[in-house]
C-alpha cells in the first residue's frame, strides 16, 4: 500500500517491477477492470518451481506467470483487492461465496467477536455457508436470531444456513483462521 496514496479496503499496487493480472481460471483470458477473477503475479523474485514436483511447478508456474490460486480484482488505478482463496469458494446454487465476505458482514453483528465460514454439501443447492462463531464476552445471540439479522445484511445465497457457536477459532500462532480443521467440529 502506497503510504502517500492510502485506498481503504484495497490491497495496494503492486511494487515497482512486480506486474499483476486477473486472468479467468479456465481460459488465462485477461479480465477487465473490476472484474473477479485469479491473481497472477510475474517479477524477477519469481520462484523457479517446486523442489521435485514437476506437476505442481507446471500449474502453478507458466510462462514466467505465478498462478497464486487466489482471488481478487484490480480497480481502475491499478489497486488489488483480494477477494479469497478459489480453494474455499463456496457454490451456493451456482453463485460463488467466498468465506471472507461473509465473515466481515458477520463480525459487524455486536454480539459476534469472530466468524469463520465454509461450504456445507446441500442436496438441494450444491452447498451453503456454515457459520463457525465465536460470541462476544456477555453477548448472547442464537442460531437463528443470527441467520435472520444475516438474511436483512447480505445476498440471501451468502447468508449462513447454520450456525455454530465455539469458544474459539483454530488459528495458528500468527493468527491466521485455519478453516480445514473447522471441517471435524459438529
């Protein structure tokens, strides 16, 4: 982030000899300004590969290009703004949720210290968001008094269709939310 040019809710621009693009998954096709598709990054720090995994190194590296599996959007000026990782996009009847949006709506709630969310299999939709939620000290808000304030606050698709409350999240010591072990909790 530009320390003289501060965008709130951006990511900043690349640094100088670092180019980034937003390319469709599928195709490698370049979006277009304010359109979501995946981070590629290319610069002379580049890494040459993966230590004896030509697979990995061929769909992550191409042409000099790193395929970083992330999500995002650049803007008019040349910000990045990180939407969320492809791994974790949730489909909801077809429509993609990344766990990041919906976990900032969810901690805007007074009662919600911290939220974590993932894909719950639906017969029915495919998948839908499942809400892990850890309370504020003395706050009290149920299952579905949160649903509800989360249908009035967000695309009805992203709302959480359940909701769970723990004590904690698993985070590692950087405290970064690991969502993969959230998988094992009821």
């Amino acid at each position: 982030m530009p320390h003289d040019a501060i965008r709130w809710g951006t990511h900043g621009r690349p640094m100088p000899g670092v180019t980034i693009r937003i390319v469709d998954a599928e195709t490698g096709a370049e979006k277009t300004v304010g359109e979501v598709g995946e981070i590629t990054v290319k610069s002379p720090g580049n890494f040459k590969g993966y230590w004896n995994k030509p697979e990995a190194t061929a769909k992550t590296l191409r042409d000099g290009w790193v395929w970083t599996g992330d999500q995002g959007r650049m803007d008019a000026d040349g910000y990045l703004t990180f939407i969320g990782r492809t791994k974790e996009m949730i489909k909801v009847s077809g429509y993609s949720v990344f766990p990041e949006e919906v976990e900032t709506i969810l901690i805007k709630h007074p009662a919600v210290a911290q939220a974590a969310v993932l894909g719950e299999p639906d017969a029915e939709k495919g998948e839908v968001v499942k809400a892990f939620v850890v309370r504020k000290p003395g706050a009290e808000v149920s299952a579905e008094e949160l649903m509800a304030w989360s249908r009035e606050n967000m695309a009805t698709y992203k709302a959480p269709r359940y909701v769970a409350f723990i004590d904690a999240l698993p985070a590692t010591g950087s405290g970064k939310v690991l969502r993969r072990l959230l998988k094992d909790v009821a």
